[in-house]
C-alpha cells in the first residue's frame, strides 16, 4: 500500500521509527451516515499525529458509474461535482482538531485508456457489466454458453471518456478544496500520481 512506501521513505530520511494507522476503508464515500464513511474515518484520528495521507470521491460518484457505458461523460462530470464541498468539509475537520498536522491529498489516474486490453470481461469489470445495475441498453443481447448468460463488452471509448470524466473533475474538486482550506499556509497537499494510459486496468504497466 502507498501509505506504507511512504512511510518507509520517512523513515529512511528521517533516521526514526515511523508509525503507521490505518483507518481507510473500501467503498467509503467522503461523507454520509455510513460509520465507514472518511468523515467518521477522521474523528477516530489522534491530535498528536504528524502526518495524514487522505484520498476520496470515487465512492462518492460510484465506479458503476464511471464504468457504465450507457452514461455519458458529462454526467460523470456532474456527478463529480459535489466532491469539492465534501472534500473541503473533510479537510477543515481534520485541520482544526490538529494544529501543526500536515495533509497529503491523492489523486486518482483514468481507469480504462486506450492501453486497457479489454479483450473479455473479467471478473472485475464483468461483474459490473453484467449486474442488474445497469439498464438493458447497456448490453447486446444476451446469449446462452453453459447456462451462463454472456455479454458483449460495452462501448470501449465511452468506458475511455467516462474515465478521464471522472480523473479530470475530481482533480479539479480535490485541488480547490485544498485551497480553500490550506490558503497559504503549505499544511495541505494535493498530489496527483500522474499516472500514464499504460498504468489504467489491463494496461501495459497497470
């Protein structure tokens, strides 16, 4: 995991032992009601800590949605949209319970490219693809193979578009919410990864 190359990389500079705790949980949107959720995520954090990593928003907009091809990009876009206000929430929890913490937001990267080799659906994405999520539109008839039902692979460069969506209005949401609340102080951080097409799901690099 990131947090942990990140802290073995302290560690080294710094010449001491680095603790690490992990609050992070799959599927967790910024905010909400769900005890998960990263804004309940926050209050379980200690006011002596040092250093907080944070990333959040896809769980807010849904990968089922990035993913589903019957969508198109600008709804992906809106969908986006409230990310910024959740993420600023977010970050002036964190910022007032600790007055010397410094904050690190990642970005994420476009999940399919046109390095995605996307030749069948899999297990990941096939599951998406096939669930009762989607409308019928999104699929080509269905046909029967071993009492299985089999799809045909939706639209590649919709999946594309969806995917640079969604990446490029969360960086956008993430990077003004950190400056909303940081200002000029340099406590927070926006880091993309800049991650290439080669290193999207089924890429060349992924």
């Amino acid at each position: 995991k990131y947090y942990y190359l990140v802290a073995k990389e302290l560690q080294e500079n710094l010449g001491e032992p680095v603790e690490v705790i992990v609050y992070a949980h799959s599927g967790a949107p910024i905010s909400g009601e769900d005890e998960n959720s990263i804004i309940n995520q926050a209050k379980k954090i200690p006011n002596d800590v040092d250093l907080i990593l944070v990333s959040g928003g896809i769980n807010d907009v849904g990968i089922g949605s990035i993913l589903d091809s019957s969508k198109e990009a600008s709804s992906v876009t809106s969908l986006s949209a409230p990310i910024e206000e959740r993420m600023e929430n977010l970050l002036r929890e964190l910022i007032n319970k600790n007055q010397h913490v410094k904050i690190v937001v990642t970005g994420y990267y476009n999940i399919i490219s046109r390095d995605s080799r996307l030749e069948n659906v899999d297990n990941i994405l096939g599951w998406w693809w096939t669930s009762d999520k989607f409308s019928p539109a999104m699929t080509s008839p269905a046909m029967l193979e071993n009492n299985a039902v089999v799809h045909a692979l939706p639209d590649i460069n919709r999946l594309i578009a969806n995917s640079i969506a969604f990446n490029s209005a969360c960086t956008t949401a993430l990077r003004s919410a950190v400056k909303k609340v940081d200002g000029e102080e340099g406590r927070i951080l926006f880091v993309s990864p800049e991650f290439q097409d080669s290193n999207s799901y089924k890429a060349s690099d992924t």
